[in-house]
C-alpha cells in the first residue's frame, strides 16, 4: 500500500477559522460553557473523522487479502445521521442522547470496537442542548472529506492549538501538553526505529507519540507492511484522567495513527516489582507529572518506597526499559535531581545500572506559556551498562508569549550534542566526580563566575545555619544595650 498522492484543496474546504467558530459556538450553548466545549467538540470531530479512518482500514484489510467488516455499523455512522434531514430538529439531540452515546458506549468485541466504547464510556455524554447550535457545528465539520488528508493535517494543527491553549487556561503545569518543538528535540536524540516500541505512561495529549509516528513515517518504505506495523505493533501509552485520554486519543487519530494502544489507567498504581520482559518497551518519551505526593498504599508498589511523583515516575520508566532500550524523560530541577535520602538511592541505582549519558538543561518558564514557571531538565539514559559521563548542554534565553519557542531554538544544543562539545554552555562530568557529591546530577555549569555557581544542598544549609548565628549574636548584642 503505497501512500496516496495529497488532494488538492477545494473551494469549500475546512478553514482554521472554521475550526474557531466551532468551538465558539459550543461554548456558548447553555448544556457546555467553557470547561466542556473540548470534549464535546473531540467525539464530534472523532466521529467525522473516523469515517475517512474506516475507509483506510478498509483499504489496508483488503490489500492484504481480507475482507473489511466495518468498525460502526450504517445507521451510526456520521454520514447516516449527521446528514439526515431532520424534520424535527429536537429528533437529532434525541437520536444521539437515546440511541447513538449508548450504542457506541457498547461497542466490544474487535481492537477497534474496543476502542471506541472504551473512549465514549469515558464521556459524559452529549451536552449540546441547542439543536442548531449541534446543526451548525455539524454542518462545519462536514466541509473535512473522507480521505481530504490536507483536511486532517490542518485539523491536526488546530487541535493542537486549542490542546495549548487548554493548557494555559486551564494552569495544568504542563502535565496536560508539553510544547512541541522540547519534544522534537527529544525525539530526534532517541532516534526510535521501526520495528521498536514506543511507550509514554503519562500520555496526556499525545505529543511525543505522534512525534515519533511522524520521524518514524518519513524514514518508513510507505508500503503494507511498514504501515500495519506502525498502527499495530509500534505506539503504547497510558492516561489516568478521563479527559485526556479523550484528548490524547483523538489527537492520535488525527496524525494518522488509526487506532491508538492507549489504555485508561493509573501507571503509578502498577506493582513493579516483578515487571514482566513482555511489558519492557524499545523507547520511552514522557513528561511525568510532578510536584504531586502518592498515598502510601502506592508508594508500596516500588523498590524504593517514596511519595513524590517524580520519583516514583522514574522507578516506573527504569523497570519498563528493555535491556538495549532508550529513555528521554522531563524532570523538574530540584530535590529529585540533587536531594538526599529515597531520591539520592534512586538515583544510584539509575546510574549504577542505566548509562545516563545527556542532560539537557531548559531555561526558566520553558513551559510559562503553559502556566509553569517551573525550571525542568531533559534526561537522556540507555539500558546498556553503567554511567560512565555524563554531558551537560543549557538552552540560553528566555521564552515569553513576544519570544515563543520554536524547533530552531534548540538547534545550537542539538548540534553540540551531536559532536559532544565542550563549550560555554556544555560540558561533561565523569561519574566518579557525581557520586562524591552525594549522586547530585543537577547541572552546574563549571564556566560560570564563583558567585554564579549553584551551591550544593549541604553548603546552603551551611551558609543559612552561619547567618542564623550572625543573627542570634546581633539579637543578644541589642538585648544587653536595651538592658543597660
């Protein structure tokens, strides 16, 4: 099956702003307002789509000799519904409250059946009240063609817009979305290839599976057998919360993975302690969640018992890592990189048995524009031995809504990787010089001013408990004046 040329566009093809007015019109329908409109805007744009999804279903089923049964059946699918002349306007919002939502809910017994119930159980269900608001928006999205593939590259674009701009109303810290261009470059320092697999188990949106769907495409021979694998075999994750699940589910589909491996469900609530080799993945990419405390019912599902996120994420990614396998993960910079105590061992036992060879540092509020100030770093590390060195690159500059982030402005770092260059901005630490500072593995750039240089933990507390006895002399000095 090769790829198929890209149809040119047509007069009343579907328009970013199209896509815009959709979303305004569902936000002000009295059943959705503005925290809802997303999802209600996602199971109706899954449902166009999904049409143009069967039909290269179909054509994949019958070039290896198979013959297609569809996934919804007629009366179901968008066509049969979406453009019937409804006499009685009400009958629509009828017809998807009482018949489509539990029909789909109920879908079972193939992958893609599966799938479906999986996604509309998740739903809260139609809450579009207005029949012509619900008309208006359908009669929006019927612009898209079945195989109009301009249609969904645009569809793509927009998603991902209103997925960022979600994120920055919404104050999800980056948890929900993680800026494209940090994932690119992540993406193309792991360099997964087909045939591997790929694993995010904190999938939120989406963004570092369809990132390697597209490296993966572009390098791919474009024939059956390339593709089967790369919808079937290749992309896995994970999401906790109902929401982006949804999200991050449709946002697959629309970059071309069919039917997304994604599974609703709690990672950290994994016992993995004996992971079998069956689950251990070629390839991890992952923005974990952090800041956040687990119970300790939770806690007891890992090695090294503790409550932060972080730590508990990184035991999770080194147990699912195949021995050979690659991880590129985002951490915050601070007690899980440097601290003392659970996150110390944690970190031994990551580089005493994972070569932890590139750390990335990102400037502060590289995800502000998501609403977190908060500095992160990019952890590269392979399953094939111990750390030997590790090389450190800092990505200078600031981002702001005038400065935005794009994929060149990691191009100086990438570049630097490449060629493991030591410069102003990079540098390397052998391991030995790590574990004698307490297996501290936060960046300290070694060019910056003394007064510049990031104090270990040891000595802050040193230089606080100093300036406390300052104090403390000062205060008894003025209550013998104040006696006298």
């Amino acid at each position: 099956m090769k790829t198929k040329a890209k149809p040119q566009p047509t007069k009343d093809a579907l328009t970013k702003s199209d896509i815009k007015r959709v979303c305004d019109i569902l936000r002000r329908d009295d059943g959705v307002g503005a925290k809802d409109y997303i999802e209600q805007f996602s199971w109706l744009l899954f449902l166009k789509v999904f049409e143009g999804v069967e039909g290269q279903l179909k054509e994949l089923e019958e070039a290896e000799g198979r013959k297609y049964k569809a996934v919804i059946d007629t009366e179901y699918q968008w066509s049969s519904w979406a453009k019937k002349d409804w006499k009685d306007k009400d009958e629509l919002v009828h017809f998807i409250n009482q018949k489509l939502f539990p029909y789909l809910k109920a879908l079972k017994g193939t992958r893609e059946r599966d799938k479906i119930g999986e996604i509309f159980r998740e739903l809260s269900g139609n809450r579009i009240r207005s029949p012509h608001n619900l008309l208006d928006v359908i009669g929006i999205l019927d612009k898209i063609e079945k195989h109009h593939f301009q249609d969904t590259n645009l569809l793509s674009q927009v998603y991902e817009e209103i997925l960022q701009a979600m994120g920055s109303e919404g104050g999800w810290s980056g948890e929900f979305y993680t800026p494209r261009p940090i994932i690119r470059l992540m993406v193309k320092i792991v360099d997964p290839k087909l045939g591997e697999t790929i694993f995010d188990p904190f999938v939120g949106s989406g963004g570092f599976l369809v990132e390697s769907f597209n490296q993966l495409y572009e390098k791919s021979a474009k024939d059956v057998k390339a593709w089967r694998t790369l919808q079937t075999k290749t992309f896995f994750g994970q999401e906790k919360k109902p929401l982006p699940f949804l999200i991050g589910t449709m946002n697959l589909i629309l970059h071309h993975i069919l039917v997304p491996n994604i599974v609703r469900s709690n990672t950290f609530m994994e016992d993995v302690h004996n992971m079998p080799e069956s689950a251990k993945m070629d390839v991890i990419l992952t923005n974990p969640p952090f800041g956040a405390e687990e119970s300790k019912d939770v806690q007891n599902n890992y090695p090294i018992q503790i409550g932060a996120t972080e730590g508990l994420a990184l035991q999770y990614i080194m147990k699912r890592l195949k021995n050979g396998g690659r991880c590129a993960v985002i951490l915050p910079e601070g007690n899980v990189l440097f601290g003392g105590g659970a996150m110390a061992r944690i970190r031994q036992e990551l580089l005493e048995k994972f070569n932890v060879h590139t750390i990335i540092s990102l400037p502060q509020g590289a995800f502000a524009q998501m609403g977190a100030g908060v500095k992160t770093n990019l952890i590269f590390f392979d399953k094939t031995g111990s750390t030997k060195e590790i090389w450190y690159g800092e990505v200078r500059g600031k981002f702001t809504k005038k400065k935005t982030m794009q994929d060149g402005s990691f191009d100086a770092i990438f570049d630097k990787w490449k060629k493991r260059e030591v410069s102003d901005s990079s540098w390397v630490v052998p391991v030995e010089t790590i574990k004698q500072r307490g297996y501290d593995i936060s960046p300290k750039n070694p060019t910056l001013a003394d007064a510049d240089v990031l104090l270990s933990p040891d000595a802050i507390l040193g230089e606080i408990e100093k300036n406390q006895h300052e104090i403390d002399n000062v205060l008894l000095s003025l209550k013998e004046i104040l006696k006298k």
